[in-house]
C-alpha cells in the first residue's frame, strides 16, 4: 500500500512539470535569460590555462575529442541557495551530447561500476544492462526508467 502511495505522488508531480500552470514554473530558473535571476544566480568564469607541459592546441585537440567546447567559452552558473551546485549551459560541440549519451547508457553502466539498478536485476559476465530484446521486460518491473 505504500508502494502506491509513492508511485502516485511520483505521478502527480510528473505530470505537473508535464503539462505546467503558471504557479507550477514560478520557481523554475531560465538559464537562457540569467539576468531575470541575479538574486539567486552568480556567473563563474572559467580560467582554463593549459596544464603544465600542454599547448592551448592540446587543450583544443582534447576537448573537440571529448565533444566539448573550450572551458573559456562555457556558461557557468552557481545557485547562491546552493552551495557547491554549478550548471553549464551546453558545453557540447555539435555531437558532443550523443556521444555522452551514448557513453552513459553504454559504458558507465558495465562492471565494476554500480548502479541503481542492480538490487532490480542481475548482471553477470561484462555486466552489461542493455541486452538486446530484454531491456523492456526488465525495465517494466523496475519502473526506474522515464524517457519523456
């Protein structure tokens, strides 16, 4: 019984953020218009100077490998309320996010990392949790996955 109560909780405020009412967004920060927060809101400047023994091509070499743009050029935000909390706005290249997603759902998952899916179902061998046809029956019971 109080299994559901909790699934319908989840269920009231995911449809909440779903389909939103004034109210609901009121505390929402748009990290697209930064100035409309500066009460709660400070900008951070990266200073990226190349590590010791490094260009600034290196530093350009390996974050274009990575999919990412140079730190010098990220927006970086910290919450006042927050302590220790910093959001990037979009550092990615153009197919930086794929590849981090990618490398996400494909990589950090196997073993010896763990993840919150391992008390729901076994892994053994690579420790992959991706099977091929499996993935929806597994995932039915967990009700840990919401892709939106």
């Amino acid at each position: 019984m109080d299994e559901e109560v909790e699934v319908d909780a989840f269920k009231k405020e995911f449809k909440r953020f779903n389909r939103p009412s004034e109210d609901d967004i009121k505390d929402i920060i748009d990290f697209t218009q930064p100035e409309r927060f500066n009460e709660i809101l400070t900008i951070q400047t990266v200073v990226d100077p190349p590590p010791l023994g490094a260009s600034i091509s290196d530093v350009q070499s390996s974050c274009n490998e990575l999919g990412l743009t140079l730190p010098s050029e990220w927006k970086v935000y910290s919450l006042k309320t927050i302590p220790g909390l910093i959001f990037i706005t979009n550092p990615f290249l153009c197919g930086g996010q794929h590849y981090w997603m990618q490398k996400c759902l494909l990589q950090y998952p196997l073993l010896p990392n763990v993840t919150n899916l391992d008390s729901h179902i076994s892994r053994t061998g690579s420790g992959q949790i991706w099977p091929i046809g499996k993935l929806r029956t597994d995932f039915d019971d967990a009700k840990l996955l919401t892709i939106n």
